[in-house]
C-alpha cells in the first residue's frame, strides 16, 4: 500500500500503534507518466505506437508486392501445369516460389502485429 513520501509503515509489538492519518491513496500517480504513452484511440496499435507513418506505410507496401510476386508466380505455374504445356518441372519451381513470396507478406504481417 502506498503511505506517503515522508511515511514509512513499520510493525511493533506495541499497543502505542496509532492509525495513520491525512495518507491518501493514488496508485495512478505514480504511473501517470507511462499511461501518457498509452494511446487513447481504440484503433491505435500498442506494439506500433513508436513506428513513423512512413514506416508503417513501407511495410505495408511491401506486403502488397510480395502478394502480388506470389500471384504472378502462381499464375506463371497454373500456365506450366496445364495438361497441354506440361512442362511440370518449371511449374513446381513457380508453385514454390508463389508459396515462398506469400511466406513473406505473412512474415511482414506478423512483423507489423
């Protein structure tokens, strides 16, 4: 329990114990300043709350791109796997790379959490 600045709480065998008076109780003072670093709006993020706009922004970007890679890698594979191309060598290695890509915008997803 807090007592004060100039209080110290001390336990005696005495029947002398006199009752603290004039002690007020304000657990939230002395965090006062950390909650000041809390975000108030309910959309704001905790874990980015010290990340620039720009930076958000970036990261966001790249996730776009890497989704993108990972559609265009997998359409080059559906291409390669068809039964009328059948080059199925290339089509694992564009099925692979499309399943790496999406590894990575997950990965930056995670990241930005």
């Amino acid at each position: 329990m807090f007592m004060g600045k100039n209080l110290v709480p001390c336990a005696t065998k005495d029947s002398n114990n006199h009752p603290l008076t004039d002690v007020i109780f304000e657990p939230f003072e002395e965090v006062k300043k950390e909650l000041n670093l809390v975000p108030t709006v309910p959309q704001a993020s905790l874990a980015r709350k010290k990340y620039t706009n720009d930076y958000k922004a970036t990261i966001k970007e790249q996730i776009s791109v890497e989704y993108n890679v990972s559609y265009v890698y997998h359409v080059i594979f559906a291409y390669f796997d068809r039964d009328n191309v059948a080059l199925k060598g290339l089509a694992k290695v564009f099925k692979e790379s499309s399943e790496e890509e999406r590894v990575h915008a997950e990965k930056l997803m995670e990241y930005q959490v």
